[in-house]
C-alpha cells in the first residue's frame, strides 16, 4: 500500500521528495489543496473508495494516508 501511494505521488502528481510514513504532506511534500484533492481522486481509482472532503481535511502525514486506506478495509 505504502508503494502505491508512493507511485501515485511520484509518477502522477510529480513530487519529488524523499516520502516516508512521516513525511507530512503539506510541509515536506508540498501538497496543496489542490494536489490533496487530485490524490484523493487516484486513490479513490485505485482502490475503489469514497473519500469524504472532511477526512481529506485530516491528512497530515503519509502515514495518516495509509491509517485511512485502512480504515476503509484496503490491506497492505
């Protein structure tokens, strides 16, 4: 799971930093709002998932991204 959303970050949305579980999104990764919601979309293809606006607003770190995908019964 954590090389997928690695592969959407790097190959579809083109960030460039090193990511790991503690990388947090906005500060480390540069993800703006714009960029969470285009990885919300990806992961939502990928997985087949709804994720809702207001778990979006809760994601802080990479591992947060997995904890959610999770949640929603994805297994590693």
């Amino acid at each position: 799971m954590l090389e997928v959303v690695k592969n959407v970050l790097k190959d579809q949305l083109g960030v460039e930093e090193e990511i790991n579980l503690e990388s947090r999104l906005r500060e480390d990764l540069n993800i703006d709002s714009l960029l969470a919601v285009q990885l919300s979309v990806l992961l939502e293809n990928e997985y087949n998932i709804d994720i809702t606006e207001e778990e979006l607003s809760k994601l802080m770190t990479i591992k947060d991204v997995l904890d959610l995908l999770e949640q929603k019964g994805i297994k590693a």
